[in-house]
C-alpha cells in the first residue's frame, strides 16, 4: 500500500475545515496528496490555516461560508467544481456544541441554533454535494456523527437530536444512493480533545481548566481510559474516503475508545 492510502490527488471538500477534527483530517489528508477544499465561517482561523497547508505544499481552496445558508452551501459546491473540477470527498463535518443545559430549561432559540448547524447544515450538504457527486457518478460522504447519535446524553438535548439525525440523513441518503457511485457513512467520534470538548467540559467542571477538563471527561467515558485525538478521527475518514472501503455504505462507525461498548463506565 502506497503511503497516500488511495488519497493522492482526490479532491476532498471539509467543512469545519478549520476545526479540531476538519483541520486534523485536512492535515492528514494534504500528506497524503489530496487536493483540499476548505470551507468554515470562521475567516480568519481559515485564511491562516490555509496558508500553513500551502506552505506545506498542498493546494488548497479556503471558502469562507456558513454551513446553514443555503445559497453559501451552493456556492462551495460551485466553487469547489470551478476550481478543481469536481469532488470525490466531501467530509460533512462543521457542528457546534450549543449552550449545556437541561432539556427542560432549553429556550428554543438555543434548541434551533444547534439543530441549523448540526442537522440543517448537514442535509443542505448531502443535498447540494450529493447531486454533485451523483451527476459525476462518483464520490464518498464522511458525516460527523457522535457517540451521541446512539446514546442519550443529559444536558445536550438538542445536540444529541441532531446527532441522531445525522445517523437518520446518513442511512437515508444511503438507501436512496446506492447504484450511484456514491458511498455515504458517518464517524461516531467519542470525546476527542478539541476546543468543542474543552469549553463542554470547562462549562461541566469549572474547577477544572479546559484540557484537563477534556482529558478527565475522556478518562471516565471511555474504557481505553484516556480522551481522543483529532488525528485518530481523520485517520478512520481518510479510509471512508477510500476505495478501501467501496462495501462499506450507510454506516455509522465508531471512534471512541470503546465509549459506546459499554453500559456506564463510571465504576
Ligand atoms: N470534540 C469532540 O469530542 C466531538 C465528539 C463527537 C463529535 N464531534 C463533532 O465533530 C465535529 C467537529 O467538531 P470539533 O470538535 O472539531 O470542534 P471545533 O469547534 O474545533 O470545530 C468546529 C468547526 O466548525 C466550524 N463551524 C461551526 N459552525 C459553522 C457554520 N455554521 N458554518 C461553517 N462552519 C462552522 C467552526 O468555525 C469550527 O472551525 C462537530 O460536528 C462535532 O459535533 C466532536
């Protein structure tokens, strides 16, 4: 197996691509050759980061859009195909974590921000990425699911709804994709060390500084005893991506240190 694992010039779009887990994947991905499109609303974090792949060596589109805006998940779909002529990856990944709070207590304007991004954004890109893919009759769809889309969580109802979801749009873009060249999965990362899980677990923990906080939370859920890395999300991604994975279709896998094999790990 060469060292690109099957990436070397795929054009992979990411959104959140600035992130902890887009920006790991996007840096994994540029080592192995891909051609990347980069889209996240936050500008600056994305010019900066864009420029660090460049000057790596990679080629790399930056597109500043938000992911719940419709005509801005048109126009990176469009300017992905101007520039580099089509997409063979698309890493369906931007998401926020919302305000930690009971599902009694949620106000709905709070419920409604965290379903736009994570369940909203996430069905304007199968849907606009998706009819890209199927006219091209090629393509592999990485959603970011969670360990929450398969397990309720207190204090994060609207996040663990939309998680579902994802595991919902997931298997019905499957069932209705099949037979077009189109594999479409999600990842189900557990708690993974990123700024997402150190402001949840600095909101849970205030005595806690934000990495501990994230190192602690990852300890006690997962029984691989020690919280995740970004990189070891992009690393299952790349695979999807991968003709190495052309059975595997309308999938939800995990990457959680065993979080979800177990009832409660707490002791
Ligand atoms: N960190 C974890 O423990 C964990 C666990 C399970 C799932 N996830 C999921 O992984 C994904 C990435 O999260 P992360 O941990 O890397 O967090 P992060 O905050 O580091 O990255 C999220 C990125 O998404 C971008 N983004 C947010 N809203 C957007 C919008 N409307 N339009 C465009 N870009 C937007 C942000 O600017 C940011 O760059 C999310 O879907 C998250 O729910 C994270």
């Amino acid at each position: 197996m060469s060292e690109s694992y099957g990436m070397a010039g795929k054009r992979v779009l990411i959104t959140g691509g600035s992130g902890g887990i887009g920006g790991a994947t996007a840096r994994l991905l540029a080592e192995r050759g891909s051609r990347l499109i980069l889209v996240d609303r936050d500008e600056a974090a994305l010019a900066a980061f864009a420029d660090e792949l460049r000057s790596g060596g990679a080629e790399v589109l930056a597109i500043v859009a938000d992911v719940t805006v419709e005509d801005d998940v048109k126009r990176y779909v469009a300017e992905a195909v101007a520039g580099f002529g089509g997409i063979d990856g698309f890493f369906n990944n931007a998401g926020i974590e919302g305000k930690i709070q009971s599902a009694l207590e949620l106000d709905y304007s709070d419920w409604n921000k965290v379903i736009d991004v994570n369940l909203n954004g996430v069905y304007l890109g199968l849907k606009y990425v998706g009819r890209q893919m199927v006219d091209q009759g090629s393509g592999a769809i990485v959603c970011t699911g969670s360990i929450a889309s398969e397990r309720g969580l207190p204090n994060t109802v609207a996040y663990n709804a939309a998680k579902h979801g994802v595991l919902g749009l997931v298997r019905t873009f499957a069932s209705e994709l099949g037979g077009t060249g189109v594999r479409v999965n999600a990842v189900f990362p557990g708690m993974i060390d990123t700024r997402m899980l150190r402001n949840i677990a600095s909101q849970l923990m205030p005595e806690m500084d934000g990495a501990a906080g994230a190192a602690a939370a990852g300890a006690a859920a997962a029984p691989l005893g020690r919280v995740g890395r970004p990189e070891e999300v992009a690393q299952l991604v790349s695979f999807l991506m991968s003709d190495q994975a052309s059975f595997i279709h309308g999938a939800g896998v995990p990457v959680d240190g065993g979080a979800l094999a177990v009832m409660d790990n707490k002791g």
